[in-house]
C-alpha cells in the first residue's frame, strides 16, 4: 500500500494564545485527496486554514495592531 502524502501549511490558534500561527507539514491524504491531520498535531490547536503546499504569510492579523502601539 503507498500512502499518498501532501505538504500543506496551516494556519492555527493555539489554546493558550489569541496569536495567530502557522506550521508548515507533511500529512498523509485520504482516498476522496484530503489531508488528514493527525489528532497530535491538532491537541491545543484550533485550525482556521490548511493551504496547499507552503505558503509564505506575510502579515498576519494582530502584526500591525502590535506596530502601531509601539509608535511614538
């Protein structure tokens, strides 16, 4: 049996954080092409995106409220 395996980025909360964070892993894919996510990686995490393939994030939400702060 060759199992099928996608590289995907996903975009996460952290239970413990209101930060928005982002992993870059390779998961097995499902007979339908889903990428199933193991219950490990997904313990303390709540996933808003899993993207195809690495996907450089340039700005995330919460990046230019903390820039703004620190202007004088």
């Amino acid at each position: 049996m060759n199992t099928k395996v996608r590289e995907v980025t996903v975009i996460y909360y952290h239970e413990a954080s209101l930060e928005l964070q982002h992993q870059i892993a390779t998961f097995p894919e499902n007979d339908q092409g889903r990428v199933v996510i193991s219950s490990e990686f997904r313990q303390g995490k709540s996933i808003v995106a899993v993207c195809d393939g690495q996907v450089d994030i340039l700005n995330k939400i919460g990046d230019r409220i903390l820039s703004i702060d620190y202007v004088a």
